[in-house]
C-alpha cells in the first residue's frame, strides 16, 4: 500500500538507524574508557565480581607495601648485629690475647683500652640502631605487627634489648678460695656436683668425679671437657672460677660436693659486657665466658630476625603470585577485548551507513503517491 500519512519502510528504517547508532556509540564508550562494564546495566553481575576484585587487589597493593617495609625493618636490625657481632669477635680475640701467659700487667692493661672502647661501640650499637624514629635495640621497641595480607592477617616482628647490661649479655660468677700451688685431688675433694634449671625449666643434675692427682689447672680443663653449661677457669691467684650464661641457666648454679666445700664456693655474681676487665689473667678468662654467652645471645636473636626475613620474602612471592591472578581475572571479567569490540564498532558504523542511505530511499515513497496524481 502506497500512503501519504504512514510511511511504514522510513519507521523501520528510523528503528534500525537509531539501534546502529546505539551500538557505536557503545562501543566508542568502551574503547575509550578501556572497560567493557562501565555502568550497572551493563552487566550488574560482573560488575559486583569485578569490584570485589578490586578491593582485593588493592589489598594485596597495601599488603606487598606493608611487607616490604617488614623486610626493611628487619634488614637494618640485622645488619646491626653483624656489627655487634663483630664486635665481640674482636673483644674475644682480646681475651684470648690477655689470658696468654706472655703478657704482664702494663700489656694486659693497654688490651684494656681498647676493651674500654669496643663496650662502648657495643652499647652505642644498640642505642642508636634506628628505623623510622623507632629504636631498635635499645628495649623500647618490643613486638610489631605488620599487615601482610588483603584482609587483617599479619605477622609479628620482635626485637630485644641488645645493651650490655642487660642479664642475657653475660651470667652467673662463681669463685673459690685461693689454694696452695701443691694442692692435687684426692679421694676427700674428687666431686663435683652442678645443679640448675636449663632454658626450658628443667632441672638438671650434673655430677663429676675428678681424677685423683689432678692439679687445679687440670681439674679446670677436665671439668670443660666434661659439660658445657659452665666455663671454669684459674686466676692468677690460684683460684678456680665459674660462670655460667643467662642463657644456659637462667636462675643460676647451685654447686655441691666434697670439691664445692672445700674451695667454699661463693654465691652467683652477675657479670655482663659492661663489668669485662681483661688487665688481669682471671678477669680475661672470665671475660671469655661472658663474651661467649654475649656471641651466642646476639647470634640466636640474628637466627630469629632472619627466619622473619624469609617468612616475609616467602609472602612477598606469594602476594605478587596471588596479585597477578586476581588482576587477571578482574581484566578479563571488566575490561574491554579491543580486537572485538573494534570489529563491532566497524560493523554498527557500517550498519548506520546503510540504514541512512535506506532512509534517505524510504523518504522518496509518498512522492510516488503524488505522482499518481498526474
């Protein structure tokens, strides 16, 4: 039917213009933004997923941040008890150096100077080891958390007083008195008898039976041999000496036996880095002692600091592992195939083309119906 008042071809043609129109503009919407769910209507299911994602890869940002800053923190706390450390290698060569025999007193005395000032670079280590305004070592600094996860999960880092008074940078003296330079072990002073309480609360009994003829150098030798939770040593004074870490006995020695009464051992003294005075033979040879349980404190706190290292290095591989996953996942639910949507950009613009050119032919339709009128 040909009509002047309804042009049914040019409504048909306006409809299918207007939905080619749509779709560039759609898809020019979605090259430029980069993103194929740029509203809700667009795909409201996706666009919930997709921004759960988000939220979660932004987590996992914060969380790789957090935890490179926990390396950090724990890189400097190590590298300043490497320091420590060689520090007190330094000071037990010293000792070792004053213990010999082949030093006098004035000898003894100048390896005292420079005791003086590695104690002090010791405590000025602790002291002034610092990250962020915070003190590391100084005792202040107790246990942090860190924020390592996309949610609240975090791991702890401690850090110990490392200053040279504290109880754990030396332990117990024990000395007793002064014997002849003839005195041997006989049948009336053959034991020994150390008890303590280890570092895990147990109580342990150690007894030792000296051999007889023994002179007391050799009974401190022979006493090491036996043990390790005490360092014995002779003084210059022919006194047998003991010391015993924090570390190894927490709450001290209780010395017994036919051996501890007749040298009439004295009651525990502490003695810690601050208290090392190598300008004698038995202020050198307990310093040994002490700088042993200095060196095994420190060591044992570095052992801590870099499992914590690996911990956070491990979660940093896993947070970048877990990152790239989730940011792949959210692009391929929001973000924009180029390749696809250039192709339908293409084809709607063609589309809209030819639909025009169309119209334009519908328009001419009731110019046929005045043309019957001729």
């Amino acid at each position: 039917m040909v009509s002047l008042n309804t042009n049914i071809t040019a409504m048909m043609t306006q409809r299918h213009l207007s939905h080619a129109a749509e779709q560039s503009i759609e898809s020019q919407r979605n090259l430029t933004s980069g993103y194929r769910i740029n509203s809700a209507s667009d795909d409201a299911a996706g666009l919930q997923i997709s921004n759960t994602l988000n939220v979660q890869t932004r987590g996992l940002d914060v969380a790789l941040r957090n935890a490179h800053d926990a390396y950090s923190v724990a890189q400097t706390a190590e590298g300043a008890l490497h320091e420590s450390s060689e520090v007190l290698q330094r000071l037990r060569s010293l000792g070792l150096q004053a213990a010999n025999g082949s030093h006098d007193s004035s000898d003894r005395q100048s390896i005292q100077y420079e005791v003086i000032a590695l104690q002090d670079e010791l405590d000025r280590l602790a002291i002034t080891t610092t990250f962020g305004d915070k003190n590391l070592f100084d005792g202040s600094y107790g246990s942090q958390s860190f924020h390592i996860g996309a949610n609240a999960n975090s791991i702890s880092l401690t850090l110990k007083n490392m200053r040279n008074h504290i109880p754990e940078m030396g332990g117990q003296h024990y000395i007793g008195n002064a014997i002849d330079k003839d005195w041997r072990v006989t049948k009336d002073n053959q034991t020994l008898v150390f008890e303590y309480q280890d570092s895990a609360g147990q109580s342990q009994n150690e007894s030792i039976m000296l051999k007889l003829g023994d002179r007391i150098e050799q009974v401190a030798t022979y006493i090491n041999a036996q043990q390790s939770a005490v360092s014995v040593s002779v003084t210059e004074d022919n006194e047998l000496q003991f010391f015993s870490s924090t570390l190894n006995t927490p709450e001290g020695l209780k010395l017994t036996g036919s051996l501890a009464d007749e040298l009439d051992v004295s009651s525990g003294v502490l003695v810690t880095m601050d208290d090392i005075n190598m300008s004698t033979v038995g202020g050198a040879q307990l310093s040994i002692g002490v700088i042993d349980a200095a060196i095994k404190y420190v060591d044992s706190h570095r052992s801590e600091i870099g499992g914590f290292q690996n911990r956070v290095s491990s979660a940093m591989d896993n947070l970048n592992t877990v990152n790239r996953s989730v940011t792949e996942s959210k692009g391929r639910i929001r973000d924009t195939d180029f390749a696809r949507e250039s192709t339908e950009m293409v084809r709607s613009q063609v589309l809209q083309d030819a639909t025009s050119a169309l119209l334009a032919q519908a328009k001419q339709r009731p110019r046929e119906a005045l043309g019957l009128l001729n």
